[in-house]
C-alpha cells in the first residue's frame, strides 16, 4: 500500500472529533477538503472506511487505518523529541489510554503522575468497564489499556498487574433494615442495589454465586465512582466495594455482608501496542510498578 498520510491524519480526525465539520476545524481546512481526503482514501482501498453517522464510527476496515495513523503520529512525534524539532522542547506527545473507573480513582492517576511531567506527555484516558477496556485497544481509539482480558489483543503485549477485591457491603442501617438475619437468598432477592452502569457485573456475579441462582432485585445506576459509594453510605442499595475503600472509610460506615467470603476478584493486566516508543513504554513500566504496590497479588 502508497498511503498518504494526510488522509490517514484526516480519517483518524474525523473518528476522534465525530464529525467532518468537527474534524475540519480540528484540522484548520474546510469541510469539503476533509470529505474529499477520505473518498480519496476510501477509492484507493476499494472499502468503506467510516460510517456515516452522528457521531461518525470507523468501520472494521477504518479501524486498521485509525491504528496506523496513531501509530505514524506517535512514531512522528518521539523522532521529533530525539532531534529536537518539536520547538525547543516545548512539543508534548499524546497518548491515548483506556482504564477502569476504579483503578483510575485509586491507583493509576499516582502512578502516571511523574512520568507525563518528565517526559512531556499528555494523557487522553478513555474510562470504561475493566471488561471493555480492550475492546477500544482493539479498535484503534486508544494505544494501551487497563483490562480484565489476559489474552492479548492483536498486535498488542500483555503484562499480568495484579488483582482488585471487591466485597459486598452496605450502609449500617441499610444492613439492619433488609438483612436482620444475614444476606442470604430470599433477602437479596428484594434489596435494592447499586450497579455503577448497565455494564457493571460485579454485583450480579456475587449474586449468583450467593444464591446459585438468578436473581433480579431492584437497581439502582450510579455512573461515577464517588457518586456510587456515597450512594451506598446513602443506604441507596448494597454494591461491591473495594477492599481500599473499606479501608479507608470511618469506622462502622459500611457492613460487609458476607465477611467471610473471598469477595469477587477482578484480575488486571495491561496491554499496549507491540510499537517501541519512549513515551508509552515509560508509561508502562510506571503502570506496572505501581500495580505491584496498589493491587492484591494473584
């Protein structure tokens, strides 16, 4: 393939921005230049790159040419640090990361800290479920990721991080109103609980595994990870927290609702492309050696 790469600049633009108007601002060209750059793309392939929708999404065939375009413009960007082109020193790279919400409120923030300071890097993190976070590495929208998933991706590494604990709890009064008697099946059958979105399973998978059957109690969505554990101070519903979060609440805040349980376990790995770069590989050894403090070993 003789690909330009201003047209493969102009394809990752309009997936990244989610419009063509919005692409063409992005890029300081009009909207017509950008349409004619990816029909130009597009022909010279033979394939339908994006779909035409609001927001515009990459197709298959869109994603292997989003990925390489990253791929060109983080390669361009570390060439220009080590000749020293990027204006004295003032150029920054970016890198795009998916994380789990709960690893990105706890641990990863700490341990990316001193590395995007020293090397000049900027961050573009993509926060999402811990078992979809690999599904954007895959799509090209983000260069490593924070995943449940072991097997690596395509193209990509994958390092062993550690383990997070969750364990079910609930405000002190919640527990005395709904469990006098313990968690047992037929109460947590009728408890309220709080999933952090329609994705989170990790109140379900204790469920099944307390009962050893399906159970559809009432739910409550709190998307953000503050807003989910005051929800359960709050006495909203019960929900898996972490065994850090535990920790570091005030005494008789929360009651563990199976305390001599293992809790659920969530494995963690990271996985980054398979592209030697000073930036991302800086950011992963950073990653990695904090998970060797933050997180439970297997």
């Amino acid at each position: 393939m003789n690909l330009d790469n201003q047209q493969l600049a102009t394809l990752r633009a309009v997936v990244d921005a989610g419009t063509f108007d919005a692409a063409a601002r992005a890029l300081s060209v009009t909207p017509s230049a950008v349409s004619q750059r990816i029909r130009a793309l597009e022909q010279q392939l033979g394939r339908v790159l994006v779909e035409r929708t609001k927001p515009v999404r990459a197709t298959e065939s869109g994603e292997v040419l989003v990925r390489l375009a990253r791929e060109i413009a983080l390669l361009e960007t570390d060439a220009a640090s080590a000749l020293r082109l990027d204006d004295e020193g003032d150029g920054f790279t970016t890198v795009s990361l998916a994380v789990n919400a709960d690893s990105l409120t706890s641990w990863f923030l700490p341990a990316i800290a001193d590395v995007c300071a020293a090397r000049r890097i900027v961050v573009d993190i993509h926060r999402e479920d811990q078992d979809r976070t690999a599904e954007l590495l895959a799509s090209g929208r983000v260069m490593a990721a924070v995943t449940s998933q072991a097997e690596p991706v395509s193209g990509c590494s994958s390092t062993p991080l550690g383990v997070l604990v969750y364990r079910p709890s609930a405000s002190r009064a919640f527990a005395e109103r709904w469990f006098p008697d313990g968690a047992d099946a037929a109460s947590l059958a009728r408890a309220p609980l709080v999933d952090f979105d329609h994705d989170d399973e990790l109140q379900t998978r204790f469920l099944r595994r307390a009962s050893r059957r399906r159970l559809d109690p009432p739910r409550h969505f709190v998307s953000g990870s503050s807003d989910f554990l005051q929800a359960i101070e709050l006495g909203l519903g019960w929900g898996m927290l972490l065994e850090s979060q535990l920790a570091d609440a005030t005494s008789g805040t929360f009651v563990e609702l199976d305390p001599d349980g293992p809790g659920v376990a969530v494995p963690l790995h990271w996985q980054q492309w398979n592209l030697r770069s000073p930036g991302l590989d800086a950011l992963a050894d950073a990653v990695i050696a904090a998970a060797r403090t933050a997180l439970r070993r297997r």
